[in-house]
C-alpha cells in the first residue's frame, strides 16, 4: 500500500503523527506564528520591545550586580526573546481555547443541518472573526484546494497543539475514515470544553485572593529598598548597593525572595 494508505489504516489515534515535523519546519512555522500573533506593524513592535527590555534589563543588572553593558546586553537579550516568545504562544493558545467551543457549537450546528464537514469548517471560517476563525478558514481553502484531510489536520494541530483541539482532530479522522455519530462526538466534545473552562475559572477564582497576597508581599522588599530606603535612609541604601560589606545583605534579599516566590509559584500550580 502506499505510504498515505499505510498512515490511515495504522495511525488513526496516533497523537505524535499530528505534530511530527521536521526542525526547519517547526522553525519557519514559529516565525509565522510569531509575526501573526503580534500583528500589525510586527517589526517595529519587535524592535520597541527590544530597546524597553534590553535597557532596563542592562540598567538593573549594572546596578544590581555591577555587570557591564555588553555582559547585560548578552544576558538580557536571549532571555527577552524566550520570555517574548513564550509569552505569545500561551496568549494564542488561550484565545484558541476561549473560542473553540463556539465553533464546535457551529460545527455540530452545520452537520445537525445535513451539510458536510468541509462546509461546515469553512462556515466556522467565515462566521467568526478571532484566531479561531482564522485557523479553519486557512483549514477549509486547504481542503478545497485538495490536499488531504489528515495533512490539513496535522498542520492544524502543529499551529495549536492543544489536548482538546487535538481530541477534535482525532475525533474528526476516525469519522471520515471509519464512520461514526459526528454530531454526537461534537456535542459530547463542547459539554467537557465547557466544564474543563468552568472549572478552571472556578480555580482562579477561590486562589485569586491568596495570589494577589502573594504577589504584594513578594513586591514588599524591593518596594523598600528602592522606594523608602533610598528617600529615607540613603546611607543605608548606598551601604547595601555600593559597600562590598553590604552587598551581601542585598543578594541575600534577591535570592531568599526567588525561592520564596517559586515556592509560591509551585504551590498555585499544584492546586487542582
């Protein structure tokens, strides 16, 4: 059999076959991503983002740890970017989230309606006007253009690799090729979305007052040392920043407060 044969036959529900690509692939596609997520006026943006992150974090590393404006530059500016970048992939992944189960409302909608899954994709591609729309109105030109649902699917899912959009290719696959209640997968689909997103609102809702807790008195010290200390007391604040005797009392600082935050941090994210 062919090789596309051999993948539909063997590899239904296989999750890694969704987001196998190569590194140049994964690479081109990241920089797509990341252009589209910002918008308009990309490069700009991306070079004000730059200068902001690459002078304050020169100027607090230079005051802090008494590192030059190259060293800085070296150490900022890689963490900018990974910072940046990752930034960008969780707010696309969130509105995806956010949206999805409105297209799944209007895929389930369309089939209810005896039209077919390529119309009912390319419905949800000209109905709604978010990152949701966007992704199945690329989704149904690819189709009509004729390239196979799995390949349309797969590239879908390197965009937005997430659990339920991924359970929705899955679902979609097993449909077209081996048949099935497409309508009722749909709808059992979009009631789970809807609890997870319930539930996960629920969450944040009951930890809200204790991160914000959390958040203030991690913001205590350093509103100290560089607020009142230095208004204050400022033979104090040039002891502890400039002393060599002192300096050990402000890494002291920096250092119990990073523990003490990713404590905090694990913490919040432990809770179910």
């Amino acid at each position: 059999p062919l090789p596309v044969t051999r993948f539909l036959e063997n590899r239904a529900v296989d999750m890694e076959a969704l987001t196998q690509t190569t590194l140049p692939q994964r690479i081109r596609r990241y920089a797509e991503n990341i252009f589209a997520g910002i918008g308009e006026f990309a490069v700009l943006k991306i070079l004000a983002f730059y200068f902001v992150t690459a002078s304050a974090g020169v100027y607090m590393l230079s005051t802090l740890f008494k590192v030059g404006t190259l060293a800085g530059l070296v150490i900022v500016l890689p963490l900018a970017t990974f910072l940046g970048i990752r930034y960008l992939d969780i707010r696309a992944q969130r509105a995806f989230e956010n949206h999805f189960p409105d297209a799944l409302n209007m895929i389930a909608s369309s089939v209810s309606a005896g039209e077919s899954l390529l119309h009912a994709i390319q419905f949800v591609g000209q109905s709604l006007d978010n990152i949701v729309g966007k992704e199945f109105k690329i989704m149904g030109e690819r189709l009509n253009m004729g390239e196979s649902t799995d390949t349309v699917f797969r590239k879908a899912c390197s965009r937005f690799p997430t659990p339920a959009f991924q359970f929705f290719v899955i679902s979609m696959r097993v449909n077209v090729n081996r048949g099935g209640q497409l309508r009722h997968v749909i709808t059992r689909l979009n009631r789970v979305l809807f609890d997870a997103r319930s539930i996960d609102m629920k969450k944040r809702a009951m930890t809200a007052e204790a991160r914000m807790s959390a958040y203030i008195v991690c913001a205590i010290p350093f509103f100290f040392l560089f607020g009142v200390m230095r208004l204050l007391s400022p033979e104090n604040y040039d002891f502890v920043m400039n002393n060599p005797e002192g300096r050990p009392l402000l890494y002291y600082t920096l250092i119990s407060q990073a523990i003490g935050m990713s404590i905090i941090t694990a913490l919040m994210r432990s809770v179910k």
